[in-house]
C-alpha cells in the first residue's frame, strides 16, 4: 500500500523487521525484531533478555520514568527504556500494530531520529488487515500545565501538531512548528530530526555514568557558541522538529491514532503523558470511531457500541 495517505482499515508489518545497536543511556548492544501483529492488538513489547523478561503493553499507563526518556514497565517487572522515536515511526508511518521484541531493557538510538526505523518500516512493507482504522476522536479541548510547559487538545479532523519551542541559546531559540501528520509529511519533516542535548550536561551525565552511548553519532551536541556536529543541522529548526516527533510517539501510547490537534509549549515528554492521563480522565472530551467509507479520507462514524468494544485490556481503566 502507499504511504501518502493513511489508509481506513488498520494496518501492519508486511514482514519482520530485525535491527541492532546500542542504547542511548545504557550504551549496551541490543537486537530488536518488529513482527507483524493482529488487528487491534496495538503495539506491545517483549522483552526476551536484559533484566525481568516479559511483556509490555505499549500504553500510556505503562509509562514509569520520563527523566531522560521514556521507559515502559510491564507488571511482571520487565521494562525497556528509550521506547519513543520507535513509537514515533511506527505510529508516523500509519502501523497501527506491531509486536516488539527486544533482548535488552534500552532500544538502540541508532542516529537519534527515526528515520533508521521509517527505512525499515519501508522495506518490510505494509500489511493492510480486515478491520476498520479506530481513532480516539477528541470532542471537546483538554489542557494540562507543567511548570513552564503547556498543552492543549483539540477537536480536528486528522492529526495536527502545533508545537513551540523556547531555548534561551542564540543557537535554537524560538521555533514552532504547526503540521499535518500524515506518513507523507512525517517521513518528509519530522522522521530525520535528531536528539539533541548540551555538551554541558552531556558531560555531567557521562560523570554519574549515563548517557553511556550517546555521541556526535546519534545526537545533536550544543556547544557553548556552535553545533558540534561537523556534519551540522539536517533541518534549520531540527531541534522543534525533534520535540514533535517525541510528541507523536508518545501520543503513540495512547491506543489508537488521534484525530485531534495538539498545541504545545516548551513540551516535553512528562508534559505529552500528563496530556494523554487528562485526556483520558475526561470522558466526555473523547470518544471512539472507526474509518467508515473507503473513498472519503479521514472519514469516520461515531459507532455507539464502540465504547464498550473499547473497553478492552489495552484501553480499561485502571484494572481496579
Ligand atoms: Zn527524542
């Protein structure tokens, strides 16, 4: 299938994908194999090495640590951490379902974006399966703060990111971003921004022996007046572009693609979880539909009965 248009039925990998490389924090060596997954199955991780072997679903509620990336914990004690720009391409990329195996408890950074995943997502190819796209369609705005960081939902018809940035260094500053997200536009503008991080803290990390595996390889390295990167920036405003690609993986934990838009200031991925708990806790800001006439493109039908389909494992409430 094509990639310029999100498809009405769900979809996933054509085939397995395998790809190997070290953890941005933990520096150690991974394999991690993608495989195609069943229809409303979302994505869930196995952890088949490292510590506490087990399975992950890939949910919002899951989330466990957001300090320096995002880690996922399942109840049997199994976690992988630096699940997000994974998160970011499968969802970017229109794959509505994947299981995820890793024999170590960090995803490998590759080169800091996601454009190593997107490639691989494209060579595997895309399997279109028998039901309907679902969406959480957002019905009425939801805000959350966070010390300087804002966000805010909105009702749209598609998936709209309108982020901001603000870093008191000449060498980002101010820079917004307001998009689109479809697979076109992802590949195109967000999946080959790269981390970044300052070389000051960088080097402070490094001291309380994290950041084990970053480098100039996989990370954008601020200087105290320059980029130290020699190959420099692969977009002017990389650094907002990052922000928002982070921001579509972790709205990627939220069950099901979103037709919404979503406006944030100086986010953050504690800020884009505290977003998704909100939304979810309102439950009149948002409902469940699914793609309903093949020919009209983000086309989708309220189905009354849907909520209670929608009550499944990956989307109860709070298993109390
Ligand atoms: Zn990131």
């Amino acid at each position: 299938m094509s990639f310029r248009s999100y498809s009405n039925r769900q979809t996933t990998l054509e085939r397995d994908i395998v790809l190997k490389g070290a953890g941005v924090h933990s520096g150690a060596e991974v394999s991690l194999i993608l495989h195609p997954a069943e229809a409303n199955s979302g994505y869930n991780f196995y952890v088949s090495g490292g510590k506490n072997a087990g399975h992950i679903p890939g949910d919002f509620r899951s989330v466990t640590n957001l300090t320096l990336c995002t880690v996922i914990s399942g109840a049997g004690g199994a976690s992988v951490a630096t699940v997000e720009h994974l998160l970011s391409a499968l969802r970017g990329m229109g794959i509505d379902n994947a299981d995820i195996e890793v024999d170590g408890n960090e995803l490998p950074i590759l080169d800091g974006s996601a454009e190593p995943f997107v490639a691989a997502i494209e060579e595997a190819g895309v399997r279109e399966l028998d039901e309907a796209r679902r969406y959480i369609k957002i019905l009425r705005p939801v805000a959350v703060t966070d010390g300087g960081s804002i966000g805010e939902i909105f009702p749209y018809d598609g998936f709209r990111l309108d982020i901001e940035i603000d870093f008191p260094t000449p060498l980002i500053g101010r820079q917004r971003i307001d998009l689109d997200v479809t697979p076109a536009s992802f590949k195109k503008h967000l999946s080959r921004a790269r981390t970044f991080g300052f070389m000051k803290d960088v080097k402070q990390l490094w001291a309380a022996g994290r950041a084990l595996g970053s480098s100039l390889e996989n990370t954008v390295a601020i200087g105290e007046d320059r980029i130290l990167n020699p190959e420099g920036l692969r977009y002017p405003d990389e650094f907002v572009r990052h922000k928002t690609l982070d921001a579509v993986g972790d709205f990627a934990l939220a069950g099901a693609a979103i037709l919404g838009l979503y406006r944030s200031k100086r986010p953050s991925h504690k800020l884009n979880s505290l977003m998704l708990h909100a939304l979810y806790e309102n439950r009149d800001a948002w409902t469940v539909v699914e793609a309903a006439d093949k020919t009209r493109r983000h086309y989708v039908s309220p189905r009354a009965d849907f909520g209670i389909a929608f009550a499944t494992p990956n989307f109860a409430p709070e298993n109390a």
